[in-house]
C-alpha cells in the first residue's frame, strides 16, 4: 500500500496543511471564486475551514481535486480513476509536481463563463433546421 501511495502528492498531507499551502498562495478571495465554498467566502478563517471539510466529503474530493490539478498541476485521472477519492489515485513513477498555476479572480470567472455556455449548448441537444 505504501509503495501504492508514494507517487501521490496528498499521501500522508494533512488537511490543515493542504488549506495553509493553498491559502497562503491564493488566498480566501480567489479559493472563494474558484470553489464556491461559503467557508472561504463569509469570515473565513483556517479552523472554521478545516471544520467543514472534515465533516463533508464530497467537498474534501473537490478541494483536494483542485489541489492535485490547479497547485500541483499533476495530469488529469484516467477514466478507470477517476471514480476513486483523489487520495486514493496514484500517478506514474516519474511524473512530478510542477509550480502552481497562477490564477486570478478574473481568470477564474471567464472560465467559469465558458463552461457554463458549453454546458448549456450540449444540453441543447442537435439544432433543428
């Protein structure tokens, strides 16, 4: 199993330590942009986030997922793991973590835009003539 986990950047990373990294690089403004949690966007403080994450899974998957891809900026899941929890993956031998990706509330908001429209022209379905 530890020989599994050793290529996963969040094998043995607490919690606290993946927010501190984050917070300290991002910071609450665009981590509240970018996920949408209200504990990065009212009062936010590092107790009070690590208090929600712990007790809701499905956002820790999320939070951690933008960790391995948006700071750690390792390749996407495959589809046969893209099922498993983010701590649970494991990356090829050699694939390393590289910088952060600079982000910027802007950045994230045009994305978001885009995803958006996409969403809604595929839930369109074929255009009629």
């Amino acid at each position: 199993m530890i020989e599994e986990q050793q290529n996963n950047p969040l094998h043995g990373l607490k919690l606290e330590v993946l927010l501190t990294e984050l917070i300290d690089f991002y910071g609450w403004e665009i981590l509240g942009t970018a996920m949408r949690f209200h504990c990065f966007n009212t009062n936010p403080t590092l107790e009070g986030c690590v208090k929600f994450f712990r007790k809701t899974e499905w956002a820790r998957e999320k939070l951690e997922n933008f960790y391995l891809s948006r700071f750690k900026r390792m390749p996407r899941a495959s589809e046969a793991e893209f099922s498993l929890p983010p701590r649970k993956r494991i990356f090829a031998v050699g694939v390393l973590p590289r910088e952060p990706m600079v982000l910027t509330v802007e950045s994230i908001e045009l994305s978001q835009a885009k995803a958006a429209s996409a969403h809604k022209e595929r839930s369109r379905g074929p255009r009629r003539r």
